[in-house]
DNA sequence: ATAATAATTCAATCTCTATTGAAGTAACGG
DNA sequence: CCGTTACTTCAATAGAGATTGAATTATTAT
C-alpha cells in the first residue's frame, strides 16, 4: 500500500495506485462482494448464497480485491477448509480519504478560461 | 444519472451506475484530467501543455468522463473551435456520498461468522 | 475558395478482463 | 486410503479498453 504525498499534493495515495483501487472495485459484483463483507465476513458458500455468483466466479472478484489490499483472509480455526474474507479497514478507509479529497467540491476552481479566444479577456 | 433508493438501500446511486462510473475514474490519466479539470476549465490543448498527452487521447478519455456524466464540455463564445470542459460538480458530489455510504467504517460489522465449523458456535 | 487551427473520429493493435466449465488443491471424515 | 467438501486454478472465449497515427469535421482567418 503505496502511501506519499501523491502527484496531486493531496491525495494520501498515489495516483496510480488509487487508479488501480478504483479498478478494483469499478465491478458491479466486486461492489456486491464488498457490500455483503462489510455486513459481515463471510466464506465463498455463504456469498455464492447471497449473490448468485459462481463459487469459482466470486474467487476470481475476491483475488482482485485482495490483491488491491480491501480484502483479507483466513482459514477457518477448526476447519481448515472454510476460508473466510473481511473487510481491510485501513485501506477502504485510505480508499475513502482519498476519493474525498480528489472529489472535493471545495477544490472545484470557478477559475476564469485562460486559454483561447474568451482566455484572452480574462488575463 | 439514475437515482434511486440503490440495491444497497443507502446508495444515492444505483449499483451498475456507481460501478460504471467508478470505471470512468479508474485511469490514471483520467485521474488527472479530472484533477487539472478540478483546478478549473480547460480546453484539449491547455491538457495536452499541462499533462503532457496526445490530443486525440485526451478526446478519447474526456468523452469517457463525459458519459459517466462527470464532465460538462461547451464551446467558446468568440471561436467555436475552443472546446472548454469542466467539471461537473453534482455527479461528482454524488458519487462522493454513494462511496462515503458505501465505504463507511460504521458499516463494517464485526458480526461473527455464521457458515462453516466457527459459525456453530456462534449461533 | 484556400489555408490554418482545435478537436474529434477512424482504424489498427495490443492488452486486459469478466465469465464459464473442467480440472486441480487442500483439508476433513470414515 | 477413499470419498466428500470448500475452494482455487486452468484453459478458452468473448468483449472492453488504452494507445497511436492517419484521416475527418468544424470553425475561423486571409
């Protein structure tokens, strides 16, 4: 989890890096999953229940959002073959802050045109 | 820009429609356009000078910005050629909010398993 | 009309990705 | 060991998307 300044200045996260956060969860079911997770953690039987989706479908969207770090996982303690998913806090809450702070209309400038012919009366 | 009660029941946005516009924003270069956008109205070449892209790209990742509604473009007044675009500060507040409701910490539930071995002695 | 300018569209390429069905792993129970 | 269960990985397909260079449109200036 790549965490500077970022190119904006702003951004907790860097630019790319929040692209591919965004990539991740730019997924109809992937928002699904997540939506379900942060209900609760849940194993891939109790979300294919939930969604409909295949079990081998929703270890696909659950390897994306683990490798975009919003996902984490554990085998059950008693059976090992339960695998159960959660929520990373942290980095849905870096996610969060980030998309705040690029999606501030207070940083929405009403700053005159300054290129082209309209630019030209406002220097 | 359909708004309704959401699947999520606390969306503004519709699931599909979040996640369509979540892809929009998922590039790093159409993070920074909306970035430079952000700092005020531009037009393609003043992007080209500042980002530093080819033209025709720039035209192809304002068009995406602009179908996910985030992106407002008009002409300029005195020449028509000019073609400023801004952004569209509605669509990203609301996209702000369905991903602050979404995102909520508060929402992460520390419900205990309910599948699997754990899960019966938790019922 | 002709040339020039700002921007878009087209065509081609290359990559990435969502989905599905089949096969493979890992872990438990008898 | 054998079968079952939970899950993953593999292979194949089909579609979407980013990028580039060339051609095109729209508008203005001469």
């Amino acid at each position: 989890m790549a965490v500077d300044t970022g190119v904006l200045g702003l951004e907790i996260l860097e630019l790319e890096t929040l692209a591919s956060i965004l990539k991740a969860l730019a997924d109809p079911n992937r928002l699904r999953v997540l939506d379900a997770l942060m209900a609760g953690d849940s194993c891939n039987c109790e979300l294919n229940e939930r969604l409909g989706l295949a079990p081998n479908l929703l270890s696909h969207h659950l390897r994306v959002l683990r490798k975009a770090g919003l996902v984490s996982a554990r085998r059950d303690r008693i059976d090992g073959r339960w695998i159960y998913y959660a929520v990373n806090e942290t980095a849905v809450t870096q996610c969060r802050i980030a998309l705040n702070t690029l999606l501030d209309p207070a940083r929405i400038q009403p700053r005159p045109i300054l290129c082209g012919p309209e630019g030209q009366t406002n220097s």
